[in-house]
C-alpha cells in the first residue's frame, strides 16, 4: 500500500468518531422531524459529549475508567481494520471485544440495573454476532477471501449477488444502534433506568459516546462495501440502510430479548443460507 | 464564553424525582416533555439516570420518608448541578405545610437554584424555569421578577 492510501485510511479511522456522531445528530433530527418535532441541532451529540467530558465523573471502581477506554480503543482498532482493509473477522473479534469491555464494566458495578443491561446486551451480541458470521462466511463463498481487500479485488459489486446477507445485515444494524423493536440494553427509554449506561458518568460516558459513533461508523463502512467498486453508491447504500433503521425504530414498539433472538436468528439465518444455496444452485459459488 | 460553558448550556439533561405530592406537578413535567413542546430541541432530555443528569427537577412536599431518598440522589449528581422546585408544594410545602409528617419545601433538604410556583405549574412555566437555571450556570444573574 503506497503512503497517499495508508494516509487517507488513517485520516478515515481517526475521524470515524466524528462521522458517527454527525449520523447520531443526523439520526436525533430525523427522529424528531418523523415525529413532527423540530429537533436538537446537527451539532447535538458533540454538545451533549463536551458537556460530559467537563463534567464531575463519579467513578464506581478503578477498572470502569480501563473498560472505558478499552470500549473506545478496541473501536478504534475496529474501524482502523476496516479502513486498512484488513479481514473482516477481526473486525468482528475486536468489535466483539469492545463490546466485551462495557459489559464486564456493567457487571463490575454494584448496580443491579447496570447488571441486568450487561445481561441484554450479552444477548443482544448473542443475537447479532452468528448471523455477522454467517454474512461473512457468504461473502467468503463469493469473494473467496475473508479480507476486505479481497472484496475490493473481486472487481463486481456484492449486492446483486447478496441482496438478502444486507437484508439480515439491515436486522444487525438496528441491533447495534441500540433502537426499537431491539434497545433492550442501553436505551429502552428508562426500563432499567439506563441499563448497560446507568453507572457511567463523566469523561467515562462521553468515552461510551464516542465508542459508540465509532462502531455506527464502523458498522456503515462494512455495509458500503456491498458495492465495493464504487465508494459513492456503497456510501448511498449505507446510508440508505441507515435511514431504514431509523424508519424502523420509530414504526415499530421494544420486544423482549426471547423474541430479537429468535427473529434475528430466524430471519437472519435463513436469509443468508437461501442466499447462499440460490447461488450454489445458479453456480456462482462452485 | 467558553465551548465548554456552551456545551453545557446546550445539553441539560434532566432527572424527575417526585417527593411525594399530587402528581399534578408530575403529569405537567410529562408534559412538558411531549412532543408538542418539543424540549429536545434545546437539548433537553429526560435521562433517569441520576449520575448523568445536569438539571434535577423536583415535585411535591418533602416528608420523613423520602428526605433520605432525595439527599442521596442529590449527591449522585455530579456537579455542575441545578435544582429546580416545580409546583408550590416543592417551593414551601404548599397545602401540605404544617402537616405533621411533611418537613415542607425542597430546600429544607437540599440547595434549590430555582423555584418555579403554582399548582399545578405550567409547562411553559416548568421550561422557563430550565431556562433560568441555564442562565444561573451560564454566570449570568437572572432579571428581577417580570
């Protein structure tokens, strides 16, 4: 890789953050214009993480701090291995890992409603991680290589040859932004106070924030990639995929955890082994 | 101003607690925060959750039941924090003033930055009362009664 592509891909990694908390803005005024509200400003979440930032931190043990920036950095990485082109499964191992970070820090407070959001977010990755495998393994089936790289070399867009991987792809989305029928964990408008989030404060929760615009950059980066050739119409796709979550979330009321696993897993598994059968019957996949 | 102080004037996140009153206070913050007044377009949410919380928003008469209860919560906010007292019953105990089991306001418990009067207050008189709050954090002194 020559030093103008490694530049632009560190460039990219670095402002995956700011990326996310535009789309998170983007995301508020949307929600409130479908609600016919008018909405915070575009800037909103930038305002609500300073403000955190400078705030007093209540810190409940020495490890949260640790599990803060781990859930920051393991993102980071994340979104750095994607922008480095590198293997889509360690992308999902260090997302993975990220996720692991604020649990263990939910678990670790004396919080019975910290405790019980660590649960459902266990699940919710319970949930969503096998059919990211899955969706991988199919574009391993196409591609043959598990490497982003290798998508990009494969020359031909993955849509027309995947379009129901992005449909349970569509199904993680909602999940990991933490929105209805699936915001069991974090933001279930109060059910468990904040859940996973309820013992964070301070600089702490604006590492969460930051953590978490990361990964929703993360997550549209490797959406994009379904048309890989061409970075604008991947980056509409994406988008697009975004907007749909947000559609999603308003239409649609908070299930419990039973019913997103088997409907992500149901949906989801189904999807991507018809997908992946048609193919081998059409003879794309030898 | 600095991007800080804006920051934090931008983005008040506000924890409910009511001490025990009527609930018509209670129902009028409800109200407050439904879309018809749309508070979150002044970065005004309802968080819940009292360690993130920049604004606490009280209702009803404290008693001997739940002083404990509100001083605790206080001291989980972190600072910088405001109080509001909404309703009469949060300014000075209201009807309830005198009754043997009812130690009166807010503020015989805890510091209150804004008192915001009448039973039940408005929401337009609960918004306005943020918005001095906001200014109180922001340094600048409050005008004298309109």
């Amino acid at each position: 890789m020559d030093y103008t592509a490694t530049l632009i891909s560190a460039t990219l990694a670095l402002a995956a953050p700011l990326i996310g908390g535009l789309l998170m803005g983007v995301d508020r005024k949307l929600t409130a214009r479908m609600q016919e509200r008018v909405g915070p400003p575009l800037a909103q979440p930038f305002y609500d993480a300073l403000k955190l930032w400078g705030k007093t931190a209540i810190i409940d043990s020495s490890l949260q701090p640790v599990l803060a920036f781990g859930y920051l950095g393991f993102a980071l990485v994340a979104a750095g291995l994607v922008t480095f082109r590198q293997n889509l499964l360690l992308v999902l191992f260090v997302t993975g890992m990220a996720d692991i970070c604020l649990t263990v820090a939910a678990f670790n407070a004396k919080s019975s409603y910290s405790y019980l959001g660590g649960r459902r977010e266990f699940l919710a990755m319970l949930s969503y991680e096998p059919v990211m495998l899955l969706a991988y393994i199919a574009i391993f089936l196409v591609t043959g290589s598990f490497t982003i790289r290798g998508i990009y070399e494969y020359g031909a867009p993955l849509l027309p040859v995947l379009p129901a991987a992005l449909v349970a792809l569509e199904v993680v989305l909602v999940i990991e932004m933490k929105k209805s029928p699936f915001d069991l964990s974090g933001y279930a408008h109060q059910e468990l106070v904040r859940g996973v989030f309820t013992e964070f404060s301070g600089y702490t929760m604006a590492l969460i924030e930051l953590g978490r615009w990361t990964k929703l950059a993360t997550a549209l980066m490797i959406l994009s990639l379904f048309w890989a050739p061409s970075p604008v119409i991947g980056a509409a796709i994406s988008l697009a995929m975004f907007f749909v979550a947000l559609i999603v979330d308003n239409l649609y009321p908070r299930l419990t955890w039973q019913r997103m696993l088997r409907t992500t897993w149901a949906v989801g598994f189904v999807l991507i082994v018809l997908n992946v059968v048609a193919l081998a019957v059409g003879g794309v996949i030898r | 101003m600095t991007l800080l102080q804006k920051a934090r004037l931008k983005s008040p996140w506000v924890m409910h607690f009511d001490c025990g009153g009527c609930n018509g206070c209670d129902i009028e913050v409800l109200a407050a925060l439904t879309p018809k007044f749309d508070v979150e377009r002044f970065g005004i949410i309802n968080i819940g959750d009292p360690k993130q919380a920049d604004v606490m928003v009280l209702t009803g008469p404290v008693n001997h039941k739940n002083k404990r209860v509100l001083r605790d919560l206080y001291e989980e906010v972190p600072d910088p924090k405001m109080v509001i007292a909404v309703g009469t019953c949060a300014c000075t105990g209201g009807i309830f003033h005198n009754c043997p089991n009812i130690l009166g306001g807010v503020n015989k418990v805890i510091p209150v930055d804004v008192y915001v009067p009448g039973c039940a207050a408005r929401p337009e008189q609960i918004i306005d009362g943020v918005v001095l709050a906001l200014k109180k954090l922001a340094g600048e002194a409050p005008e004298e009664d309109e």
